[in-house]
C-alpha cells in the first residue's frame, strides 16, 4: 500500500488518500492541536473499511457504495505510512480516530487486532472509535477494552431525537432503535468508565428545532453521555442543508444548562475533510481521465 495522494490544510491537518495494494483506495487524516485544547493533540483518523455498507444519507463515503473491510495490516499500515510521512516534525501520535471510512463495528475481529498490534508496537493505547450504531457490537468492544486494558472512547452517531427522524439519515435505525442504541451505549460507559460521546450534527430544518432539542435533552439526561454538537459539512448532497456557525451556538445555548455538551472543533474542512470526499473525487477524476485535482 502507499500514499496516492496528500493534501495539507491551514489548520496542520493532512489529509491522505491511500492506495491498497489491490487498487482500492481509503481515507486517512493526520489531525494536530498544538494549542492541547482537546483531549489527544495529535491523532490519526484511519479507514476500516474501503467504502461503507450503512450508507448514511450525509455521507460521501455511504454514497460509494461498499468494497470490502480492511485486514489487521491495512489498518496499521495507515498509522505506519503517515508516521513515516509526517517524520520528526510532528508530535507523536497520542491516538487513532476509527472514524474515516467504513463502520468499525462491521469490522471488529479486523480493527480489535490493530488496536492490539497499535499497542504492542507503536506503543499508542488510547482510541477514539465512531460508530453509526450497531447495538450488540458496543457490548463486545467494551468488554475487549476492559480485557485489555486499551481506553477507547466511543463516540454515538446519534443526530436525531426520534427514531422516525434518524431513519432518514442512518438507516441501520431500522435494526437498531434510538432506545436500544442508548441502552447499549450506557452499559459501554459503566463497563469501562469512560463517558460516551454523543454526536449530533445538525442540518437545517431536520433536526435543528426547539422541539427537537427538548427531545434530545428527555433522551440524554442524567445517563453517562457528553453531548457533542457539529453541522453538516455541505458535501452538495440533495436535500441536506448546513446550519451557520450562529445556529450551532443557539442549539448549544438550549441544551448546555440540561446535559454536558460541547462543539465539535472539525478539522480539515478546507481539505475535503469530510469522510469519503476526497476518495470520491479522486475516483471521479480517475473515471473521467483528470489527473489534476
Ligand atoms: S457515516 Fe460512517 S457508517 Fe455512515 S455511511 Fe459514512 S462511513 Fe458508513
């Protein structure tokens, strides 16, 4: 596998598109916080999958279409590749994000053994690991975390209050309900000790109202979750619209005083940031014989 193409964003953040050795391509983002405002100040976000099965309506990467999940040593080579690229100039990593392309949880025997092999030879134990919700997956990974002794910190894409309403954008709801997901989600949180984060990205007019957080605060309160609250990343998907910067801080502003909550500080935006844009621009070109972009 190797470095197809990078891209470098104002904010330190590199963006990389990684070419496996049989041709399929994944995402993979170096993120730096030399200001140590965030917990981690210097993470990688790597691909579990070359594409996504559960093809979220917001998501680029859900719009690909789905190739296959990635071995044990695709996974780390992707930590290894962007060590190698980055050189002394770079913090060393404190963690790896599983939250680029694919689910993880669809992809757990594959992406435990490169939390293992993370720990065993590069030293890094601590994780971050997004997932869009699948139920009885939380509870495995949460006893390997508390077996092995690695933390990682669970991040819930949540992003609606009602089952009805996260439908629309994550269809795996329809196996798994918002009441079982939280279920699952609580009992992760009392198994490690860790609070769970919950992420909420708003989109105009979908689930940015005052009544959709007064929902959200009746499904969240007094359970071991935080509150992590970001917008849509305008990936010009139809029927999907962003929220400003203003309307993100007045959801904040109804819900802070009644669960813990933050903004999500993105990184990489400038640089196709989100999840799956550059590898469909890149295939795009590819398809259509453009070699620059
Ligand atoms: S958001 Fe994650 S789970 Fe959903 S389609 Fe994209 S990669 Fe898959």
């Amino acid at each position: 596998m190797k470095i197809l193409r990078k891209i470098q964003g104002h904010d330190l953040s590199e963006k990389y598109l990684i070419e496996l050795d049989d041709q399929n391509t994944v995402e993979a983002i170096y993120m730096c916080d030399p200001e140590r405002t965030l917990t981690f100040s210097s993470t990688l976000c790597v691909s579990s999958q070359a594409g996504c099965a559960v093809g979220c309506a917001f998501c680029a990467t859900g719009r690909q279409g789905f190739a296959r999940s990635l071995e044990e040593k695709e996974i780390v080579g992707q930590v290894l590749l962007a060590v190698k690229d980055g050189g002394k100039k770079r913090m060393p990593l404190e963690a790896v994000v599983f939250a680029g392309m694919g689910e993880p949880l669809y992809n757990m025997e594959n992406v435990t053994a490169a939390m293992l092999s993370l720990r065993d030879e590069l030293g890094i134990s601590r994780h971050e690991l997004a997932t869009a919700g699948v139920a009885p997956k939380i509870g495995e990974m949460a006893r390997f975390s508390r077996e092995t002794g690695i933390m990682i910190r669970l991040n819930l894409s949540l992003h609606a209050p009602t089952d009805e309403k996260r439908a629309q954008l994550i269809p795996l709801t329809a196996r798994y309900d918002i009441k079982t997901l939280l279920n699952a989600a609580e009992e992760y949180a009392h198994m490690t000790g860790a609070t769970v984060r919950v992420r909420y990205m708003l989109i105009r007019g979908l689930n940015d109202s005052e009544e959709d957080a007064r929902a959200l605060i009746r499904r969240l309160r007094g359970r071991p979750f935080k509150l992590i609250l970001s917008g849509y990343n305008d990936n010009g998907i139809a029927g999907l619209e962003p929220v400003s910067r203003a309307d993100i801080e007045a959801f904040y502003n109804r819900v802070k005083g009644e669960i813990p909550c933050g903004i999500f500080r993105s990184f990489g935006a400038e640089i196709a940031g989100g999840c799956g844009q550059l590898r469909r621009i890149y295939c795009e070109n590819k398809r259509d014989g453009v070699e620059i972009w």
